[in-house]
C-alpha cells in the first residue's frame, strides 16, 4: 500500500480542505528525508519556511507551530522512514490582495521515503532562470519540462545556465564541483538547498577548503568532478555536463556523503 498521509494545521485534510489548493500556485515548502524518526537540517528547514513566508506573506509562523504540525502527520504516518513535505499557503489564494494580516496554513504531506539514483548522471545543459530564486515555491513547470525534454534528447536530468552563461542549478538539484583540493560551489543566483547548507557548514568543520566561483559550462573538462545533491542525497557523481565530460574523483561523493553523516539530527515523532 503506497504510504500517503496529508495534515491541514494538525489535523486530517479532507477533500474540501484540499480542493482549493489544486493547482494553486501561490505557496512555499521545504522537503525532507526522515529515516528513524529524524530529519538533519531542521533548523536549516525552519529558517527557509521563515524567510518565505515573510517574503510571500509579510510575516511568518512560529517555529514550534511547525514542528508541532509535522510531529502529528509523521506520528499519523505510523511509519519511522518517510519523505515529509511542508506546505505553507494562504488563504487567500493567488490573484487577490494580502490585506493586512493573511493567515496562514500549514499543510503537511508524508509520503515513502526517497531514493536517489546512484549515477554518475548525465545533465544537459539549458538556458533558464528561476523566478525568486531564494525561495523554494511551487508552480514550476519548467523544471518538469526541461527534465523531460533532457530525457528525450538522451540525458538523465538538466542544469541551468544564466543569461550570463554561468551554471546555476539542475531541476531539482544543486551543483557543486571539486578540483582536488576545494569543493566549489556555483557562483550565481539559485536556492542553496538544505543539504548544500549542511555541507557548507559541515565540510567547515572539518576544515575542507570551499570557495565560490563562477562555472561555465565552456570552461569544464576533465580536470573538475561534478556532483548533485538534495535531500534525497549530499552527493551523486555527473559524468557529463552537455558536452563535456567531467573527471570521476571518488574522493568527492564521499567527502561529502561524510559531512552529512556528521550533521546532527532532529526528532519529528
């Protein structure tokens, strides 16, 4: 039976509870992996709901409001591993003025856990720029389309390249990059990730050096490795980037498949 549980503020969503929220594209969320009850990151998934929802709503909801929403669904869920997505929306929907204080709604969906491809992958390369990058929205299309239209042309997945040529983001992943030495992170405007905050300040701790550069896909080759990373995984090898190969350093997935493992976890339920 596939695992499907949604929670509206805390309590079952119904039908009538979740029909005004189909197809509405005004609305935020974090995503994450629980496996034994924890999730990594979680004051890293907090923070991100916070900066949202002031951006979208002008003001945003306690932390422990939540952490209490999601500690019901999960305990709902009656299950120890789960993908767990929080939603958070107004009421008011799209196409229609805040007022001056929207309330807002918590939804939260807990469905099975995840499972990323073990790669390396290869990614095409198209040109797009997300709308607001810094928050993570829902309503992108694009990066449905340009996954399937990567696919059809005989790659796995996509990234992003700005009007100025610089490498961004992938559909649904952020990009980082070794030469060796220092993990290399993009220089442009994307979402850092949850799982890319994590390594930042994991891989400090562990003093590995880290810089950010601007990346073209021109200037690849052989000489970097590539990986791909959300909260499916910290660190899936790329073997192509459009046209270029990228060098298989074996040192760099588990660099950063060791970092995470570092990361201190959080209880949900």
């Amino acid at each position: 039976m596939t695992l499907q549980i949604a929670q509206l503020n805390g309590s079952p969503a119904t039908v009538s509870d979740l029909a005004p929220l189909t197809f509405a594209g005004y609305a935020h969320f974090t995503a994450m992996q629980m496996r034994g009850h924890t999730v990594r990151g979680l004051d890293l998934h907090l923070e991100r709901l916070r900066q949202a929802s002031d951006q979208l709503f002008g003001q945003h909801l306690r932390d422990d409001h939540i952490i209490d929403y999601l500690g019901a669904a999960v305990s709902a869920s009656g299950v120890r591993d789960a993908s767990v997505t929080c939603f958070i929306s107004s009421r008011l929907g799209e196409f229609a003025p805040a007022g001056e204080s929207p309330e807002l709604d918590v939804l939260v969906k807990v469905t099975g856990p995840a499972q990323a491809p073990k790669g390396p992958i290869s990614l095409d390369v198209v040109r797009h720029e997300r709308h607001l990058p810094e928050v993570k929205h829902v309503g992108e299309v694009g990066k449905t389309l340009f996954l399937r239209q990567a696919i059809a042309r005989g790659f796995d997945d996509a990234a992003f390249e700005d009007r100025e040529r610089r490498l961004s983001e992938a559909t649904i992943w952020n990009l980082a990059f070794w030469d060796g030495e220092s993990v290399i992170w993009p220089e442009a405007e994307y979402l850092r990730g949850v799982t890319m905050q994590i390594l930042v300040r994991r891989l400090r701790r562990m003093g590995v050096p880290q810089k950010t550069k601007t990346i073209r896909p021109a200037e690849l080759g052989d000489r970097l490795s590539c990986v791909v990373m959300n909260s499916w995984t910290p660190g899936i090898p790329v073997s192509i980037v459009g046209d270029k190969s990228m060098a298989q350093d074996s040192t760099f997935p588990r660099l950063l498949q060791e970092a995470y493992a570092a990361e201190n976890q959080s209880r949900l339920a």
